[in-house]
C-alpha cells in the first residue's frame, strides 16, 4: 500500500509517518506537505534514507498537484491548528482546513481510494458535564473549531453523496516529541528553560484531555485498517487536568531536571487575559473506538510528560534553530503586551 498523508512534516503527521514506516515494512509513505511555519523536514531526518518515503512539497488547495502524486489511500493531517492564530485571521483556516480539504475528497472520489480525516474534539464545543459522544451535536466556539467542523460535515457528505470510503477521527490534546513551541506543552518547557514568563489565560481553570502522539497514531493506524467507511471516533484518554495544574506540574518536573528552585520556576507564571471565546471543558468517551477497533491508549500521562520534557532538553538545537524565527515574533505579538496584569 502506498499512503499519501498529507501534512506529513508536522508535529502528529510526523509522528504518523514514522509510525507507519515502523508497523508496515510492505508500505510506502508520500509526505505531501506545504512547508508553512509548523511544518519542519528536520522533524523526518531519520526516515529520509529510506525507499519506501518520499517527500513532495506542495498545497493541498492545488488539485493539479494532487493529480501528479501516486497513492492508494490518504491519511489527511494538514492544517491550521491554532486556535489564537484563528481569532487573529480566520482566512488561512477556511482555504486550508475547508477548501483543502475539498480538494483531496474529489481526488478521493476521482481513485475511489480511502480517505481519513483527523479531525478534532473542538468541534463539540465546551462541556461542563459528562462527555461528548460521536452523535453530539457540532457546536465550535473558534474559527478553527468552526473550519474543522466544516471540513467534517464535507467529508461526511462525499460519503453520502459520492460513495467514497471516508472516516472521521476526532481526537484530544496532543503532546510529545516535534511539538511547535506555540502550543501549550512546548511553550511552557521551553519558557521554562529560557526563564521566559509563562501565560496562563484567564483563571487556568479550563480542562483538557491529553493523549501522548503516538497513542494518538497508532489510533489513526486502527481507524484506518479496521474502521468502518462513513464512522466517527473519538479518540482520547479520559485524562483530564486544568492548564494551571499541567502549568505547575510541568515546571516541577522542568526545575528538578535542572536542579532549579520549584518556587522560582513557578514564578514565571503569568496570567493574562482571557482568549475570546475561550471553550472551559472539552471532554470526549472513546468507549466506540475502543470496541470497535480494539485500540487503548498505552501511555501514561506521568510517563508520557515525562519523556517530552527529556526529549525537549535533549533537543536543545532543534528547538533553538524555530524559536529564533517565527515563534519568538508570534509570542512577542500575542503575549508582549499582556504579561504582568
């Protein structure tokens, strides 16, 4: 089989395609990703040497492009992801995450070839109780959420209306190795390192699920050899913690690798204003994944931050060569003015 996975140069793609070359030496693996800011080769510099990966630079808003790529499924990953960079500008987000997405389903249609979309919890909005199920309603409170909603329902509709073999996962928090520093995780190790102030929105109280990236592949994996064409799965771990709390957990680990007062560390918390239409809870039952693929997450949470917070450390080079560009602008414009309140 050979697998277009698209975004394949990114945090969880990356993860992906190591992944598959690692659990099927019969497959080949076509990385089709733009380059944009969160997209790094350096993430795939182990897997360049072999045959069986190849790697295509190219927009998946561009249909000739995809016409020139040889594959027998797609695992479709590529997307803009972050939500404070949605409230921003929420134009790169509709082109990429809807109408790209639009693009690669008519290419689906065109092979009559398997299509999976990894898509997100944000979908379901906030929760304050309880969970979101498969069948909940889709009610996204960000651009974002609301630009992989629309991706969702196309994907759902090429499988009623042109039969394609489509499926859906939805999935939790992501962290582990690879991770762009704008995400949570990430921003607070390296902060941390760096002695940087570390923002916390509003009163740190909103929850989230997170599962390590190679739980999280290895349910894409699953999904795409024992799903069933036109389902959803939700893919999480029920392991649910308020930023605050993975806030300070973080920094005690990140002190005692660096032999650092806990109290100084912690004090580089920084509360800042509230993001707008900031989702309090998101919470999502993995009981259908579960059952019908067999997959169970294998990480534990204590295990997991663990191990990101070595590989960060140990990976000083990587992350200096991206904080000296696009992040550390990003940061400064995001959080400059609002530190210290």
């Amino acid at each position: 089989m050979k697998i277009l996975i698209t975004g394949g140069a990114g945090f969880i793609g990356s993860n992906f395609v190591r992944h598959i070359l690692a659990s099927y030496p019969d497959y080949d693996v076509v990385n089709f990703d733009k380059l944009t800011y969160a997209g790094n080769l350096e993430n795939l510099s182990d897997c360049e040497s072999s045959d069986r990966y190849s790697f295509v630079k190219g927009d998946i808003c561009d249909p000739e492009a995809l016409k020139k790529l040889e594959f027998d499924s797609i695992v479709h990953f590529a997307a803009e992801s972050h939500v404070d960079r949605s409230i921003l500008d929420s134009q790169p987000f509709l082109q990429t995450n809807v109408m790209g997405t639009v693009m690669l389903l008519e290419e689906a249609k065109r092979r009559d070839c398997t299509f999976l979309h990894v898509s997100t919890d944000e979908v379901y909005g906030s929760i304050g109780e309880g969970y979101f199920y498969e069948d909940s309603p889709l009610m996204p409170n960000s651009p974002y959420a609301a630009s992989k909603a629309s991706s969702d329902l196309l994907v759902r509709s090429y499988i009623k209306t042109h039969k394609i073999k489509g499926l859906i996962t939805r999935c939790s928090n992501n962290y582990g190795p690879f991770q762009f520093p704008e995400k949570l995780i990430p921003l607070v190790i390296l902060n941390a390192v760096n002695k940087r102030p570390i923002p916390v929105y509003g009163d740190g109280m909103n929850v989230r699920d997170w599962i390590y990236v190679v739980d999280h592949c290895r349910a894409v994996d699953a999904v795409l050899h024992r799903g069933e064409s036109g389902e959803v799965y939700n893919v999480g771990c029920k392991n649910e913690m308020t930023n605050i709390r993975l806030v300070e957990l973080i920094l005690g680990k990140v002190a005692e690798k660096l032999g650092r007062d806990e109290k100084e560390v912690l004090s580089l918390i920084e509360y800042v204003d509230d993001r707008k239409g900031h989702d309090r809870r998101y919470a999502i039952d993995p009981k259908k994944m579960e059952d019908s693929t067999g997959w169970k997450p294998e990480t534990d949470f204590a295990d997991g931050i663990a191990s990101t917070i070595e590989w960060y450390l140990s990976n000083q080079k990587w992350w200096e060569r991206i904080t000296s560009g696009d992040y550390m602008n990003y940061y400064k414009a995001q959080y400059g003015d609002r530190l210290k309140r």
